[in-house]
C-alpha cells in the first residue's frame, strides 16, 4: 500500500562496548547500516575503524584443513572458548602438521559410498596393526559377483577371505596371506578382476576424532570473530564514541531501542532529512492480497524511498486485464486454488499471483459464460440474472468481435490516462514542474490524449463534435509547442538558460523527431492494447477446438476434455502473464515509474 516510513538512528557506545554494540547490531530485526564511509567526511572529523581482519585468513585456513581431511567445519550455535592468536597459530600449526598424512591418505583413494561401507567394516581389524604385521599381508577389493562363485571353487587356498560389504554387482572383500605366497595370492585375485582398494596406512578418522572438538571450537571462535571485524565497516568513530548509523522503520523504533536493552549504548533517533547526503532504503509495506505483486515491481526497479510504491495499481490492473484475455470460470477455479495451495506450502510469490489471477480468471469466466469451454452451462443462469436471450457476453459472436477490440483500446486508453495522473501527482511531490506541466506524461500531454480521448468518444457514441479549431489549438497544437519547446521552458521554470548546449538549429532539428515520435507513440501506445481483445478470441477460439475434438472422440472424450483443459491452462495461461507484464512494463510503468530506490538490508542478510 505504502513504501514504510523511515527514521535515522545512531547507536554510539565507548571503545570498550563498541563489539557489544556490534554483537546488538548484527542480531538486530530492523537495522539497516550504512557503511561509513558515507558518514565520516572532513567536515565532521570523523575516521574510520581500521582494523586488520586476521581472523579471516585463520577461518579460511581452517575450512582448507577440513576440506582435505573430509571435514565438514560447523560452528557452534553458542561460542565455549575463547582464544588468544597466539593460541590459535600455534594450534593451526600443530593441526596442519598432524593432518598432513590424514590428507595425503584421504586425496590418494577416490572412494565411492559402498568402498566407504566396506573400509568402515575392515576399520574395526585397526588399519596400523595390519600395516604393521611382519609375515601377513592383506589386500582388499571389489570382487565381481561371478568371480565370487570361483573363488569358492579354488582347492588348496593360500589365503582366507572375509566378505565387508555386498551389492548386486560386486562383493567386497578382505584377504589375508603369509609373505611367502603374496605374489601367487596377488596374481590369483588379478585373475579373478579384484579391483583393489588401497588399506589406508592410518585410520584417519581415529586422528580426526581426536581433534574435532577442537577444531570446533576454535572454527567457533574465529567465525564469530571474522564476522564481528566484518563489521567495522559500518564503524565511525569521533573523538572516543564509535558510531553506528542507520534506518529502522519509524513503527519498529521503540523495538529496535529495546534490543540494546543491558548495554551501556546511546541510540537517537532523528528525521531522515536532518541527513541528506544519506538515501534512506525502501521497504515495501503491503496487505496480503498484493504482496505477491511486489515480485513484479521489484523486477523493474525498487521505488525510491520517497516515490510512490506502485504495487497496489500492479496488482488491480494485472489481475483485471489477465482476468478479461483467460476469463473462465472453471479454469480460473483452478488457477485460484493452484497458486493458493502453493503459495501456502512454498511461500513462492508467483504462486501467490496465480492464485489472484485465477479470482478474475473466474469473475470474467462468469460474464463471458465459459465453464471449461463449456459456453451453454451458464445461459439459464445468466437469463435469470441479466435478463438476455443467451449470455450477457458471447465473445465468439462474430457482430461482437469488432466491439471487444474497441473495448480493448478504450481499456488501454483510460490505463494511459490514470498512469498520466499518477506521474503528474509524482513530478508535483517533487516538485519538477517541467515534467509536470510540459512531457507527453505531464499536464501538456495528458490535455492532448485525454481531449482526443473525450473527442473520439463523443462522437461515435454520444452524437457531438469537438473536432473543431476552437478546441483543437489549446488541446492538440498548444500541447505539441510545449512538447517542443519542454527543454528552454523547463530551464526558464528553473532560472537557467533556455539557450540550448547545442544551438538552436540543432535543437529544432532533433526536437522535431522527438516530437513526431511522442505522437506516434500515443498511437502505438493505444493499439498495443488491441491484444487484450485478441487474447480474448485466442483462449475462446482454443476452447472450441477443445470441445470439438471431445465430441469427436466418444467414450475418449473425458480424457481429451480434461488434457485440453491443461494444455490449454498452461499454453494459454502462460501466454497471457506474458503479455500482461508486458503491458504493465512497457505501457504503464515506462510512463509513471522511475525506480532507483535502495532495498533495506538487515546486517545480517549483508554479511
């Protein structure tokens, strides 16, 4: 409904609670931070917190060390320990010289998951004691299913064998022999296709276990570190405050002060005027109907936080003209009980649309008296309500055809108009009165659309003529001299020059074909809405066919009627939300809509 109204905050705290003021800050649920290299400037004399991050390269070291051992390093939800550098150097040291030969064990075997099964059942024989044996070797591998069958078979066997793990392919096994029959041993499995799998030299993950909690708990401490010296970039310090400034939503305020509740920390408020040099960000308040619609706006740009947000107009005029070009009752049925159920399990925005569309899908479905292309179903309905011969609406009636387009342009037409209002109300808040009174979306251009608008109507439907020169100076020729002259003017508006930076002759000349393509564009504008009436033949005339080939297909025909109905659904459907976002960004938004504003942020969602 509303961009949420912003106030400008402060927190400062001594240098000895500047990190508990940070701790606050990251956990916040309504700080958006500003780097500080925007606040601190000669003027004020302030500087920045400057820093070394050690503690980056400690975290990364440590991520490597897991990585090449197949550890996966997690921090703790609570910090346990804590550590000097000097503690956590000299540990690096001592991990990264132990895990060395964990490392080059690991990197030597490209294990698959059943090799993995398969060595944790040899583990418990102890990996160093079998390396270990002065007259016994072993081997073990993957064994072929059929080979399986052999080895039973051999007489006089060297060896003994014991099975660690079983698929329908392969049979894993573990061979013992003495030293004096290795080779012999060796050469019989080679024969059988063993793919031998190396015996690790040491049982790494007795090493890792060794070390794991540990390793946890300095990653711990040093993530919580990292992310604390991260920052410090939303740091100023003047004289002995460090000074964090930043947005919270003005509702939030009273919350957001509660947070720092226990802390010896100063916050203030302020109007986001008092500083101008700062953008406030943009956050997007809507109910829940039009939530879903802030997908399509954010899409083209994030309004700035003093415009307008649009998302309310998105999603009346998206779902209106969806609504007309896939109206029916049956399908839009669906589309509304589709998009809820997903939007309800997935929180997906677009499912959310979906849902919304279908309401308006269902409302024209019932004007048109389609059902599932069923376009007789609703006729007693509508004789007793509108009281017609047939439907109130038959879109397929050839003498109806050329009143749907016209329909479709006047649509499109009165969306120019109301998009022409809404950029006027824009340029007067901000008080850009060249915009405002002399673009073809300003006062001059709306005077000249809405009288040819007023002028075409009236005379083919109420009978009267205003295409006379009495009207046609002040409403078609003074609007084209404002068109032309929009620069000099605005300039003179400002007390500038009007003199332009290339000349008059240059001026006139390019100022002529930006004028003539102002006109052709209020043309092609208007014409660009005919596809609302011809989506609407297209979803009819693809029922039809529908409906024809489940007459023609007998006892078949519940089942073409209900793939036709999909098909067309989806086809039809996706089609449509196409072509109205199209309208809605090319048509509507290029007119009113200037974007450039700055998401809101919590500290969190930034580092």
């Amino acid at each position: 409904m509303s961009i949420t109204k912003m106030k400008l905050v402060s927190i400062s705290a001594s240098e000895g609670n500047y990190e508990e003021m940070l701790k606050r800050c990251e956990t916040s649920k309504y700080l958006h931070a500003e780097n500080a290299t925007s606040i601190v400037n000669e003027e004020n004399g302030g500087r920045l917190l400057s820093i070394e991050n050690i503690y980056s390269d400690y975290v990364n070291t440590l991520k490597n060390i897991g990585h090449s051992i197949g550890f996966e390093m997690k921090a703790k939800p609570t910090l346990e320990k804590t550590y000097t550098n000097e503690e956590i150097e000299t540990f690096l040291k001592n991990v990264e010289e132990q895990f060395k030969v964990v490392s080059d064990s690991v990197e030597s075997n490209s294990l698959t998951g059943d090799d993995e099964i398969a060595l944790e059942t040899l583990r418990l024989l102890d990996f160093t004691a079998m390396h270990d044996c002065h007259y016994i070797s072993f081997g073990m591998g993957r064994l072929p299913i059929e080979s399986v069958k052999k080895l039973n078979l051999i007489q006089d066997a060297k060896f003994i064998t014991a099975k660690l793990h079983q698929t329908s392919q392969y049979q894993w096994i573990v061979y013992a022999t003495s030293n004096t029959y290795a080779r012999e041993t060796k050469k019989m499995f080679d024969g059988l296709y063993l793919e031998e799998i190396k015996i690790p030299t040491i049982d790494s993950k007795k090493i890792i276990a060794q070390y794991e909690e540990e390793l946890t708990n300095v990653y711990t401490y040093c993530e919580e570190r990292n992310r604390l010296y991260s920052l410090h970039q939303y740091v100023s310090i003047f004289e002995d405050h460090y000074v964090v400034v930043g947005f919270v939503p003005e509702k939030d305020l009273d919350k957001f002060k509660t947070e720092f509740n226990g802390v010896d920390v100063s916050v203030d408020a302020h109007n986001t005027s008092d500083a101008p040099n700062l953008t406030p960000p943009t956050l997007l308040k809507n109910n829940w109907f039009f939530r879903p619609f802030e997908m399509f706006v954010t899409m083209y740009s994030l309004p700035a936080y003093r415009d307008m947000d649009p998302t309310v107009f998105v999603g009346i005029t998206y779902c209106f003209l969806f609504g007309i070009m896939f109206g029916d009752l049956g399908q839009g049925f669906l589309l509304l009980l589709g998009g809820l159920f997903l939007e309800w399990k997935s929180k997906n925005k677009l499912a959310g649309i979906v849902g919304r569309v279908g309401i308006t899908s269902m409302i024209f479905g019932f004007l048109f008296g389609s059902v599932f292309g069923n376009e007789e179903i609703l006729i007693p309905v509508h004789r007793g309500l509108f009281n017609v011969h047939e439907k109130l609406i038959n879109v397929m009636d050839g003498n109806f055809t050329m009143t749907l387009l016209i329909s479709a342009v006047v649509i499109g037409a009165v969306l120019i108009l109301i998009t022409m209002v809404m950029n006027m109300a824009m340029h007067l808040k901000h008080k850009d009165w060249g915009e405002l009174f002399f673009s073809q979306n300003g006062l001059a251009g709306f005077a000249f659309y809405g009288y040819l608008f007023v002028a075409i109507a009236g005379q083919f439907v109420f009978g009267f003529n205003i295409l006379t020169p009495m009207w046609m100076i002040p409403f078609i020729g003074l609007p084209i001299v404002l068109f032309f002259f929009k620069e000099p003017l605005s300039h003179l508006i400002q007390g500038k020059s009007i003199k332009p930076h290339g000349g008059w002759g240059n001026f006139v000349l390019e100022t002529f074909f930006e004028v003539f393509e102002i006109l052709l564009s209020f043309v092609t504008n208007s014409m660009s809405y005919l596809r609302v009436g011809g989506f609407v033949l297209s979803h009819a005339g693809m029922m039809l066919v529908v409906m024809t080939l489940v007459e023609m297909t007998g006892n078949a025909g519940p089942v073409v009627f209900v793939i036709g109905n999909l098909f067309v659904m989806a086809l039809e459907g996706l089609i449509v939300g196409i072509q109205t976002l199209r309208l809605e960004y090319y048509e509507m938004f290029s007119r009113y809509f200037e974007g450039g504003g700055k998401k809101f942020n919590l500290i969190s969602s930034d580092n």
